[in-house]
C-alpha cells in the first residue's frame, strides 16, 4: 500500500519542461551533448534507466534488460508506473548493446548513464541521436542514484520532479534510521557469491550505500580489496571477510544452499547467530538496481529483515 502510494505521487508531480527550455548542452562522463529539443523518443542502453524515467513521469520506448525476465524489463516495484504511463517498450536482450537496434527504435534521446559506453559505441550511438554517458566525477558504475537522476532530468526537462523524487525517498531513508536507533553502530555489508568465490563491494556502492544511510556500516577493510569495478573476490577460506553484524546475501536460494553447505559457513556468527539475510528474487533486484523505484520497496521489505538478522538469535523468524 504504501509503495503503490508513493508512486502516485510520484506521477502526479508537476512536469515543468517546455519548449523553451531547449536546447540544452549536458555534460556527462563522455563529453557534453546538446539535446536540441525535449525528447519524446527515449531508449535506454544502461541496466536500470527505464526505473529513472518512469519515476519522473516518462515512458521510454525502447530499454536494454539486465536480468530477470521481467515483462518489458519492468520489475515489480516500478510496473504501476509503468502501466500508469502506457509504457510498452520495446526491450533488447543481451548485454552488449545492439546499434541496429537502437536505430530500429527511432530514438530522439538515448541514456546510457548506467553503462560503461565505450568511446567507440558513444560515436557510433551519437550519430543516431544524442546520447547521454553516466555522470562525470565518478567511477564506472560508482554514481549515486541522486546523481544519474539529475542527469537525466536535466536532459529530459525534468528538474523539479528529479529535486522533489529526491527529497522523498532521503526523507523515508531518514525516519527509518530514526525509527531504528539499534541499527547504529552495527555492522552490515551487501555479498553476493559466483562460481567458486565471494564478491564484496566497496563502501559507498549500491546497497551498501543504502545500508550505510541506515546507520550500518561495511567493514572499512572493503575499500582497500576492490578493484576498478568496485568489487573484489575472495576464495570461500577467507569468509572470515564477511563476518558483520548482519549480510544481505544476493543470490537465488539454490546457491543460498550451496553456501549455508560450506564447512567454513557453518564456523561463522552468521550461521550460529542466524545474521545471514538471504533475500527472495524481487528484493535481490531491488538493491542491484537502486533506482528512485526500487529503493522505496528495498526499504519496505529490508528493515524488517534487518532487525531480526541483528538481533543474533537464530530463532528468531
């Protein structure tokens, strides 16, 4: 209830964009673009854009799926949106993208600032329309949600819904870590495990970050394994490396088995204390892609979650 209530108001903000306002000259990782009028053909190249615009009130019409399956690449914190809108984008599958069909798409804007667009694929990309990189001043994949709301806002006309979006989910963050005093000063990380090994994530990525605005802290240790990409693997001998108050465990429950079956799992406070949280499909989603849409339904779901794992009584369900 309170999620379809947040997204109505999301879409009934005011939308302020005009003729007027265009064109306009972006400036973004890749170099600056200029939209020269406000674009009414949008596709998206990056992971989780599409969440971006329908939080601002635009139904893309084309958008590049991550993972999921997910009917237009729509997960279920944002379909309301969505359907709201009349959105019924065409979707691109695989990972790389495809300029044909970008082309195909007879785009007016295209947004990539949850990509890594290579300057050769931005070249290609721009002779099709203007394109939009990630923000600038920040590692690939590394912008806060704040950042590449804003940026896409600036390119589509939408300045004050982005500040108004903004200001409510920072306001929800907040009461929640008011309303849970027992977080603060605990410690909590994000971890995810793939083939044979462990990934953590830096401090100040994705759902750490969330985790952190929460009053719960990664170990410091973190930022000093990551690599580029702002991950870093580790064998499962050294586990020793999540042991935290609590781990949001990002994977589906056949390898949620395949970890709770480790020798060295069963040695740590996370399986004697029950501080392990493995998370359903939905909420996985949510904290990957961090968007003005799923962060609102990660916060609803995780809390709870969160204090029971903290709570260190395996018991406790």
């Amino acid at each position: 209830m309170i999620r379809r209530l947040a997204i109505m108001i999301l879409l009934m903000l005011p939308v302020a964009a005009t003729a007027q306002d265009f064109p306009r000259r972006i400036d973004h990782a890749l170099g600056t673009t200029q939209v020269p009028a406000r674009p009414t053909r949008i596709v998206t190249i990056g992971y989780h854009e599409q969440d971006f615009l329908y939080a601002l009130g635009i139904a893309p019409v084309g958008v590049h799926e991550w993972f999921g399956a997910r009917p237009y690449a729509t997960w279920i914190w944002a379909d309301q949106a969505r359907q709201a809108l009349g959105g019924r984008p065409c979707v691109q599958k695989g990972y790389e993208v495809d300029v044909e069909w970008v082309f195909l798409q007879k785009p007016d804007l295209i947004i990539a600032s949850f990509y890594n667009l290579d300057p050769a694929t931005y070249a290609q990309l721009s002779r099709i329309a203007p394109v939009i990189g990630a923000p600038d001043g920040y590692p690939a994949w590394g912008a806060p949600w704040q950042a590449e709301l804003r940026l896409i806002a600036q390119a589509t006309g939408r300045e004050a819904k982005a500040e108004a979006v903004i200001s409510g989910i920072e306001g929800q963050i907040r009461d929640l870590a008011q309303a849970n005093p027992a977080f603060h000063g605990q410690s909590a990380t994000i971890g995810y495990f793939a083939a044979d090994h462990f990934v953590g994530y830096r401090r100040d990525g994705g759902g750490n970050e969330l985790l952190a605005q929460l009053g719960l802290q990664t170990p410091e240790i973190f930022d000093g394994l990551v690599q580029a990409n702002g991950q870093f693997s580790v064998s499962p001998e050294r586990l020793d490396l999540f042991e935290a108050d609590a781990v949001v465990w990002l994977v589906d429950a056949q390898t949620a088995a395949h970890i709770r079956a480790m020798p060295a799992y069963g040695l740590t406070r996370l399986a004697r204390e029950g501080r392990s949280i493995w998370v359903d499909e939905d909420l996985q989603g949510a904290l990957s892609f961090m968007t003005p849409l799923s962060i609102p339904y990660a916060l609803e779901r995780l809390t709870p979650l969160l204090r029971t794992a903290l709570d260190g009584d395996p018991a406790t369900r």
